[in-house]
C-alpha cells in the first residue's frame, strides 16, 4: 500500500471513531494562564496570482485560504480590479479619453477587507471570491486592457507601498478609496465614480490598535514583480531615500526595521511610543507559488518573515497553514514551568508557543554560587534522526514500541498506526519524520517538541534523567550527555488515554476554531527512588482520566530495553477500581505505605481522582506502584461536583512511612486521611469545612509545630473560563493547626478560632534607588480564643489566588499568588502576582527583612522601605513579580556551600519527593535561592537568594531580583 493510499485509509476508517471517542473538554482550549486581553495580530493577505502558469481557480483557492479559520484580524489587499465591465469600458473608450486615468487608477494595489477577526464563510467568502475571480491580471491583460490601451502586470511592489499607508493610517499613495465596499466594489458605477475618477483624501483607518500589536504581511506569487514604475511617496519618511522605483525587498525592509505609528496613542490611552514597546513595525512572510522566486525570498529575509516555495496547489494550502500558525505564535506569550535539580547544577525551564503549539525544554547552567546563567541555555534535543527515536505506547494491556503494536494490536490500532508504516505516513509525520519544505503537515510538528504548558520537568537519577509532559501527546524523557546542559531524549511515552486523540494533532488545520488546541500529557509528574529502582508517576490534567507509571532505571544505562521493562502500567476511568478517576491535576506522590501489621510496608502511589469524574467524587486513590492496583480508594464526598486536589503526604515517627494525608477540594474543603494502620483501617475525615467560594487546588505544605503540626494552604482556582470573570471571590491562604485534638475547622467560625492578618498597605516604594511595589502585612498576635491557626485574605479586585503550593524554609513561609487579570491593559503581561514571605506560624510580617530590595545580595540599609504611613515600619512583606503570573517557587543551592539535599522527604516530615535542604547551619549563609519563572515571555525567570544577615539578627534572609 503506497503511503499515500495508506494516509486516506487510515484517515477515512478512523476520523469517525475519533468523533465518538472523545469526550467534549470541560477546560478551554487556550490555557488559561494567557490573559483574556492577549491580542491576536494583524494578518494582510496580498494573493498576486495569474491563471496561466498552473490553471489556478481563484475562486476555490480563496475558498480553501480565506476559508480556514485562525485567531487573527485577516484582512486582503490585491490587485485593483474596479474597472469597469467590458462592455460599458468599450463604449466609454469611444467617448473619453480614459488611458491616462485607467493607467494611474490601476497603479498599486486596493484594499478588499480591512483587518478584523473573522471566519469567512457562506456569503461572506462568496463575496471574497466574487473579487478575485477571474479579474485578475489575466483578464486585464486580455481583450479588456487591449481595447483600452491600458499596460498590466504584476504591481506588487507598488502594492506594498499602498499597503504601509493602510497600516500606518495615512492618505492613500494611489488614490484609493479608503472604505472596502464588499458587495459594490466591482460595479461599474463603483468602478467609475468610486474608482476612475473619485480619488479619495481621506485616511485608512489603521489595523494597530495597541502598541504591542504584532502586524504581518502573508504575500502569494505566482510570478515575479513587474509593472511597478509608479511610486508617488515624495515625502513619504518610511520610504524616503529608496530609489525610485524601489525594490520588493526593500520595501519590506524598511517596513521590518521602520516604525509604523509615531505619536498618538492606543486605545489603552498609552502612547505608541511608549518604551514597553516604543516601535510597531511589520513582519513579512512569502510564498511563492510555482517556480522558485528568489527575491521572495529576499524579501521575506530582509523584512523578519519566513519564506516558502509551493510547487502545486496542494503545497500552497500547507504553506498558508505553516505561514499562519507562525504569526499566530509569535504574538503570543507562555508562562513556563521552572524546575531545579540541586544534584546536577541544572535549572529546566519548559516553555511553549501558543498559536504554534511549539514547546521547548530549555537547561540552563548553575554556577558553584548558585546564579543562574541565564545567557547560555541550551534546548534538550530529539535524536538527530528520528528513526532512532523509541516512542512506546499502551493500548488494551498491550505494551510495546509504537512501529510494533500495529502487528499485535487490535484493528482500531492497525488503522491509527497505519499498515506496514513504522514511523512512516500517518504517526511517523506526527512524532518527527523529517520533511521538506511546504510538506502536507503542520509546522509545528516538523520534528519539534509540543507545546509544554502545566507539566513541570521532573529529575530522577540526580539528575541523569529529565522528564516532562507535553501536549504533543508523550511524556518525554531526555537523558543527560557530556555535561550539565546536554540532554537527549530517550523515550516518547503515549499514554493509552490520550493514544487516538493524536490524530488531532496530523490534521493539517490543527490550531484553528475546527480543530482547537488540545491538551495530552499535560499534568504533574512525580519521580522517587523506590527501592533499587527509579519510578515515575504521571498524570494528564486537561489532557484526559488517566495516570501512568514508568520504571526510569532502564532509561539511564546503556544497556537495550524492551518497553515492557519501562512501562509499569497505565489506568484510565475505564480500568478497573479506577471508575471515580477524573482529570487529575494534582501531583501524585510516591511514598511507602503501611499494607499490615508491623513493619510491612510497599511502596504506592498516593494520588488525588482529580476534576470533573463521571460522578464528580471526590476521593483518593492509594496504588500499587509495581502492579496498578488499587490498594484502598477513600471516597470522602460523593454527592457529587467535586473532586480531589493534589495531596500532601505527612511521615509522623520519621520511619519514612506515610501516616496521615491532607488533600482540598473544589468545595473549599480540606480532608484528613489516616493512614497510620493496615489498609483496612485507613479513614478519613473533614478537616476544614471550607466555602464552596474558597477552593482548594493547590497541594498544603506542612510545618512542624510544637507536638503537632500547621496545615498551611491557599485557596483559589485557574481551571474553567469562569475562573477569569468577575466579580471575584475573596481568596486567603490559611495555617491550620493539627495536634491531633482539633476536630473540625470551620469556614464560618474562623473570626473566633483563627487569628486574621491582612495586607495593611500596598504601594511603590524606594529601596536602594530602585522602585519595587511592596506589600506591608500586619503583625496580629494570638488571642486565647484564637490559637488554631491564622488566614490572610488577598486583594479580590483582580482575582488575585494563591493556586501553587508553598514552600518551607525554616520558620519562614515562601509562596506566589496568581492574579489572572492584568490591570495594565492589553499590552500588560497576562496576568500578574506577587512573591509573599511571611511567618509560617503566625502568617504576621517578618521582624527583619527578607527581600533583598536592590539586588546587591548584602544585608544593608537599602533593603528597607519607608512606606508612606508609617517611615518605621520598613520590612517588606511581598514584592511584585514583575513577569507575569509567578509558578510556584523552588529552592537551587550553592555547591560550593556544605549544604546537604536529601530526597523523599522534609524536615517538617513532609514526604514530596523534592530535593530537600537538612543543615543545621544558618540557611541564610548556604548561597540558596529560590526560582520562580512567569508569563512575561518564554524566557521569564526569576531568582530570589538568601544571605545571612547580621551576626545580631535572627534567621535568615531572602535576595529577589527581577530576571527578564
């Protein structure tokens, strides 16, 4: 079977199923983290196309170009063909002298549609057609120009001209009329009046409506420029100096290196020449249709766009494809997950693109002191040739390479895979088969990663092994090479849950309202040395109901492994004791379990059902972590719209042994499990009767307190499109209080049992001859009556949450908050937060400060603030993250200080299956920060450092400075 014949079989036998298959997504297809005010960008379509060459039917290639919808404002300029119909031309060529006027009138090009977003169908796309069709240089050269004496070709560098005039808002360079009239313009009243004789002096109206609006020209040839010897733009700055008449390219780049807007302002009231993004200028982007045109390719090169040659029809509508998913992608922004391996000097930083659905896993080396070298990160890699790549899959128990599965497999399998393929047609172009240019598929699976969204890299084997998730459908896992920065990946992992939906992904409209961005392995990750082997527990968040585990050992050595030595096995809502499995975004944790009387122990992993299960439980799940089963299943609410959120695991008597978990819900409450005794007598029950209001998404972190310990979690939640409306509710972060004789806390009784802080003053402050937003918490003491705990309630004007979990450093409490509504505008960062450092038993203001204001990582005078009510009180209690919507915080230490990192667990007793700092030296002398990246770009990372304070103060320290 030809791969050709191969691709249509496979598609036509399974695209119906698909449909079937897959469950309508409750989560939108956009993550949520990008701001609602992100903006799509301009896109003007110049088609310059001529019958001739390849028998090209205008009409159904507007059809197929015009006809895709992508998030764009899409507007078309082309040829002027406003003249009048043949017969009504003939008859006013006997009576008028109209050479000169039909000459000048079909100088340049006319804008058909102004750039708006819209999905041209029905007879909107008719009227499109009904423009370009057949009225193009074909019929003008013909019968038509001939009786008028009238010289056509092909004016696309004039074009171009009249087309910086639209993006600029100026008079039109050749007299055009500034209004499109979609239905009239090729009337010939409209034609003659509008058109021959009625030159227009008003201006365009300009596309650019925000400074940081990003503005694209897509130009398709079927030939070379010709004809263009009118240039009237004496006076003209962007185009002054070019000769006359000037080239394409250089045209395009002046455009490229030029500013479109100067002076005025957008409709954010903020001025275009403002210095968050003092230039607008254009991007070009070519295609040539038919023969190699190498000044279109000049052109694209000189004016910052990509170049693209089609040979037929077939290659155009990929290469429009290709062309439209890269501008959709660079005006958009990520929020990276950061991730940190002490052990290997390493920061991982995933990244994605949205509108591409690229992704990148970006190392970046650590020096001995522990700075982050932020100049030289190097990507992780795919082996040089992708048939060395080992992608492995599970389908209906059966486990094994992809290229194999297709011969043992059921026929459904047969069909995706495709017959006697390998990684050939149908899922080879999928995962990586390299291509040509303008191929039939995707650009943003021309051998890259994913788009890696909410799954944060994972290290195993001290770091010899990285693994992240990614919506490309695996889980990736890369190995390290020479050095610190050299990973290679060395297993793609499909999870059986999401196995039939790659085919999403093949399909060359991938990205567009039809066929929306889908999510695949997208969740958290845990990986732990259980006993002699290292493990990894996976989940899929948006991506479906299912979890997964892999043995990593196999992945590290050099020997050759089958990949059932790798795949320990893989669950979804269908598996059974799995019926309550929902969308799990918590992240799992690996720890040893009690299974009898004793000692007897094995190991398990603790996991959370998750969101949206087909009963809406909410329960957790202790399994197996060798076999999959399901050791105990503790369902806590059953009456249904809710579901479990990421757990944290206590170890109570220090015998690395899990003893009691506490996990929230989507209802605001918080569970506590007992795990202390054999399965059959785990129980569970309430620990805070929590408001439905409240939330609770993120995992608790547990410190040590006196004989028992405090329970300290935020409140808050980014999951569904109504998370980012408002009003918003009031979120908090809470300290609850377990010493084994509390019973319940309750959301309504907290004025009586908890003590409250509250944020006392929020304002930009001087520090060190920098100006830092700072927050002022307050310092509120325990009453008799109110020694369970605290809570801070956070500012609800923007929705600011706390979504993360904590972190820990000796009695001092680390965490970021989320607001997911920028303030600042469309051209702000989606989003914003803070990075808050308070008490972690009181939730009060620290006596001494800990944000090292200016950056100069020393303990001075300059760290202090003087805040406008109160010039005394000068520690800061939080700093704005200045990069968008912060992810949760991680700790990277100095190797050249004696700092000792142990796995598995905390010194609170925490398991978390996290590199964790035991000293029982001064944390703040050890050379440690805290990491942290955000939304401003994809390269947004932030550091925060401890240093140790004078010899007469008391605990320790924390640098912050702003990394973009």
């Amino acid at each position: 079977m030809s791969p050709v014949l191969a691709r249509l079989v496979c598609a036509a036998l399974l695209l119906p199923s698909l449909s079937a298959r897959a469950e309508p997504s409750p989560y939108p297809a956009v993550p949520l983290q990008l701001s609602s005010a992100t903006l799509p960008p301009n896109v003007m379509l110049v088609p310059m196309l001529d019958k001739a060459p390849l028998l090209v039917d205008v009409q159904q290639l507007t059809t197929q170009l015009l006809g895709k919808q992508y998030p764009v404002r899409l507007g078309l300029l082309s040829y002027d063909n406003s003249l009048p119909e043949p017969t009504l031309a003939s008859l006013l060529g006997t009576v008028l002298d109209l050479q000169g006027a039909l000459n000048k009138r079909n100088s340049g090009g006319r804008l058909y549609l102004e750039a708006e977003e819209r999905g041209l169908v029905g007879d909107a796309l008719f009227g499109v057609n009904q423009l370009l069709s057949g009225k193009l240089t074909t019929t003008l050269t013909g019968t038509l120009g001939g009786a008028l004496g009238v010289q056509m070709g092909f004016p696309i560098a004039e074009s171009y001209a009249e087309l910086t005039r639209y993006y600029r808002g100026q008079p039109s360079l050749y007299n055009k009329p500034t209004s499109p009239l979609l239905q009239s313009v090729s009337s010939a009243v409209e034609g003659l009046v509008g058109g021959l004789l009625g030159a227009s002096s008003t201006r365009y109206d300009s596309p650019i409506l925000y400074r940081c609006q990003k503005n694209f020209v897509l130009l398709i040839s079927s030939d070379t420029p010709s004809k263009d010897d009118s240039f009237p733009f004496s006076g003209d700055t962007l185009l002054t100096g070019l000769p006359n008449p000037p080239k394409l390219d250089d045209l395009a780049e002046r455009a490229y290196q030029g500013d479109l807007m100067t002076g005025g302002t957008d409709r954010d009231g903020l001025s275009f020449d403002a210095p968050d993004f003092p230039r607008q200028n254009l991007v070009t982007n070519t295609i040539a249709l038919g023969a190699d045109q190498p000044l279109l390719a000049a052109t694209a090169q000189k004016g910052g766009g990509r170049y693209q040659w089609a040979k037929n029809l077939a290659e155009l509508s990929t290469a429009y494809d290709n062309a439209m998913r890269e501008m959709v992608g660079q005006g958009s922004i990520s929020v990276p997950p950061v991730s940190v391996n002490p052990m290997s000097r390493s920061v991982f930083q995933a990244s994605y693109q949205s509108g591409a659905w690229t992704g990148r896993l970006d190392v970046y080396p650590v020096s001995e002191a522990g700075k982050i070298d932020l100049a030289h990160p190097v990507a992780a890699k795919l082996p040089a040739n992708p048939r060395d790549r080992r992608i492995v899959t599970t389908h209906k128990g059966l486990v094994n390479d992809l290229v194999n599965l297709a011969g043992a497999a059921s026929d459904d399998v047969k069909q995706l895979i495709g017959v006697n393929l390998g990684l050939g047609d149908v899922l080879g172009e999928l995962f990586g088969e390299a291509k040509g240019v303008a191929v039939n598929l995707p650009i943003r699976r021309q051998y890259r990663l994913g788009d890696i969204i909410d799954s944060r890299p994972e290290t195993a084997n001290d770091g010899q092994l990285v693994a992240v998730g990614a919506n490309d459908g695996m889980l990736h896992v890369f190995k390290r090479g020479a050095n610190d920065t050299d990973y290679t990946e060395v297993l793609g992992y499909i999870p059986s849950a999401v196995l039939f939906n790659t085919l999403y992904l093949a399909r060359n409209d991938y990205g567009t309202f039809s066929n929306p961005h889908r999510y695949y392995v997208n969740g958290p990750l845990a990986t732990e040395k259980a006993g002699d082997d290292w493990v990894l527990v996976g989940t899929l968040a948006q991506g479906g109901k299912g979890l997964f585990a892999l043995k990593l050992t196999p992945l590290a050595g050099d020997a050759a492994w089958q990949a059932s030595d790798v795949v320990l096995w893989d669950k979804t809502d269908k598996s059974s004791g799995f019926g309550h499995l929902g969308h799990t975004f918590g992240r799992p944790i690996i720890a040893k379990v009690h299974t009898g009387s004793g000692d007897s122990t094995t190991w398990a992993a603790i996991v959370a059902n998750g969101y949206d299960s087909a009963d809406g439980v909410a329960s957790l799940f202790v399994i197996d972590l060798v076999t999959g089963a399901v050791i105990r299943e503790l369902a806590v609410d059953t009456s249904g719209g809710n579901g479990l959120s990421a757990p944290a695991v206590l170890d109570q008597d220090n015998d690395d042994v899990a003893d009691v978990v506490y996990a929230g819900d989507l209802k605001g409450n918080v569970w506590r499990f007992d795990l202390s005794t054999a399965p059959a007598g785990w129980t569970s029950r309430l620990f805070r009767d929590g408001d439905a209001s409240q939330p609770v998404t993120g995992a608790p972190v547990i410190a040590a307190s006196g004989s028992g310990h405090t329970v300290i979690f935020g409140t808050g939640r980014l999951l569904y499109n109504a998370d980012k409306a408002a009003p918003f509710a009031v979120q908090a972060i809470y300290g609850l209080r377990d010493n084994g004789q509390v019973g319940e806390y309750r959301y309504a009784d907290r004025a009586t049992t908890l003590v409250a802080q509250t944020i006392e003053r929020e304002e930009m402050a001087e520090a060190g001859g920098a100006s830092r937003m700072v927050r002022r918490v307050s310092q509120n003491a325990a009453s008799p009556t109110g020694d369970g705990g605290w809570y801070l309630e956070l500012p609800a004007t923007y929705g600011e949450r706390v979504t993360q979990s904590p972190l820990l450093l000796g009695d001092k409490l680390f965490f970021s908050t989320q607001i997911p509504v920028s303030p600042g505008g469309k051209c702000a960062p989606p989003g914003d937060g803070w990075i808050m450092a308070l008490k972690a038993g009181s939730g009060a203001r620290s006596d001494i400060p800990l944000l090292d204001l200016d950056g100069d990582e020393k303990y001075t005078d300059f760290d202090r603030v003087q805040y406008s009510d109160k010039p005394n009180t000068n520690v800061a209690s939080g700093v704005k993250a200045g990069l968008g919507m912060p992810t949760e915080l991680t700790f990277l230490g100095s190797s050249a200080k004696p700092v000792s990192w142990q796995p598995y667990r905390s010194q609170d007793g925490q398991i978390n299956n996290r590199a964790n700092l035991y000293t029982s030296l001064n944390p703040g002398r050890l050379g440690l920060r805290l990491t942290f990246a955000g939304a401003a770009s994809d390269t947004s990372v932030g550091d925060l450092m401890l240093v140790a304070p004078p010899a007469a103060a008391q605990g320790m320290r924390l640098s912050w400075r702003e990394l973009f």
